[in-house]
C-alpha cells in the first residue's frame, strides 16, 4: 500500500514512521510512504502557501494552486485514489474507518495548516476529509500519522500474528480483556485463577465478560453497536441488575 502525504512540514514524520511496526512494514516492501513538502509546489518568488482570508478576519487560509498542483503532480492522472483532507471538520475517524481506507492499494493525506483550507479544494480535490477526534490541532500532520499507522497495521503480513488484530480494542465493537503476564504474583497481587487454571473454555468465557464489563462501564455508548450473542445479553442483563443491588 502506498501513501502520499501533502505537508508543510514533512520533518515532523521522520521518527514516528521510522520506528517499531511500521518501520518493519516499509522494510518488508508491505507499505511505501512519499512525503511531499507543499512548499515545493508553490510557483511564486516567496513559495508562499498561505494567504490572508477573503472577508477579512484573522488568521490565514492554505492557497488552493500548490495543493491542487502538489496532487495532480503525485496522481499523474491515475484516478480512483482517494485524497483525504485532514481536517476537524471531517468525519470521524474509527477502526472502522481505518478498515475501509485499507481495502485501497493507494491514499493521498493532505495535511491542512493554520486556520483552514481554500474551499475549492474541498469541493474540487478532496474526496473525503477526515477528523481524528473531537480536539483541534495544530496541523493534520498528527492525524496522518494516526492513519498511517492504524491501516499499516492492518495488512496483511504486518503483525506476528495475523489474528491479532481481530482482538483488539474496537476490532470487535469491545474493549479488550484484561492482559498478564508472569510473574504469577507480584508484590502480592494474583494474577486470576482462572487464567493459569488451563480451561480453555473458561479461559474465552472469562475474557468475554471482561471484555463485556470493561465497555459497560467505560463505553457504554460502544454497546449498541456491538455484536452480541444472547449470553452476552444475559452477562449483561446481571451487571445491570448486580448494579441495582
Ligand atoms: Cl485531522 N486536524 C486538525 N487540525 N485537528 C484535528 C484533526 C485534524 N482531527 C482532530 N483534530
């Protein structure tokens, strides 16, 4: 998969795309990432990328002409490729999202600045603009590199284990059950019975309901959505009674 990145400030990536899982993609040839500093693609004599607002006010707006030349010079006229715009303004990016955008062998993250973007790339170049969360940034560069790295890590030949992904936090409309690891007591604190007791039955039941009590507490919201068999109902049906009580 490949991912074009349209940013005034492409320093910001090296570290963070140069680490860890993502760092093992790109080496294994399963991801390419192209950083294009926007600031190359402008034409005046200041290679100016910003101007001031028609209307007036504050601040400065991103010019439409180096974005549009920035894309139009990476597309070379290949069509099909989504071009996103990081933006807060945009729709909100899940793991559900991060799984459409990974079924394409191609991306295109322009990286809005300062106050926001000339309309016309909106409605003219983008085809999609996509906001991380409900919090203002300085700059779409982060929430590039939040992209990146949630669909990096959900191609195929990416993680150790392939399966590992279908577990995760969200993966499944749940939050994750609890983890451990030896020693088996440590300062005085157990690790649960059931999780050394070698029932693998009771081991998945377990984790199942934890999984299930963690997001009733915390995310109640992720419940609706969720994909729940009649004994999660239940499970669920005694935590709200246990609650009553
Ligand atoms: Cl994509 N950009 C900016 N500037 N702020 C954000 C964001 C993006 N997502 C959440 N906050």
């Amino acid at each position: 998969m490949r991912f074009d990145v349209v940013t005034l400030f492409p320093g910001m990536f090296t570290g963070p795309l140069e680490e860890s899982i993502i760092k093992r993609a790109r080496e294994r040839g399963i991801v390419s990432i192209y950083l294009h500093n926007l600031r190359d693609y402008a034409t005046d004599r200041h290679r100016t990328t910003d101007d001031t607002p028609y209307g007036g006010g504050g601040g400065m707006v991103m010019k439409p002409e180096p974005i549009f030349a920035a894309v139009e010079s990476i597309l070379g006229g290949e069509e099909g490729v989504p071009v996103i715009l990081l933006t807060p303004q945009g729709r909100l990016f899940t793991q559900e999202v991060a799984m459409e955008l990974a079924r394409h062998p191609r991306l295109v993250l322009i990286c809005g600045r300062y106050e926001g973007v000339d309309e016309r790339v909106r409605e003219h170049l983008v085809t999609d603009e996509i906001s991380i969360g409900d919090y203002v940034l300085s700059g779409g560069e982060l929430a590039a590199m939040v992209i990146i790295d949630a669909v990096t890590r959900l191609l195929p030949g990416v993680l150790g284990d392939p399966g590992a992904v279908f577990e995760d936090s969200h993966a499944r409309g749940l939050l994750e059950y609890p983890h451990y690891t030896r020693p088996a007591v440590f300062r005085g604190w157990e690790v649960p019975e059931v999780l050394r007791s070698g029932d693998h039955a009771a081991i998945a039941r377990w984790r199942r309901e934890q999984a299930l009590r963690r997001t009733w507490e915390r995310r109640p919201d992720l419940l609706e959505k969720a994909q729940l068999t009649p004994e999660d109902r239940e499970f669920l049906a005694r935590l709200r009674e246990e609650k009553k009580r």
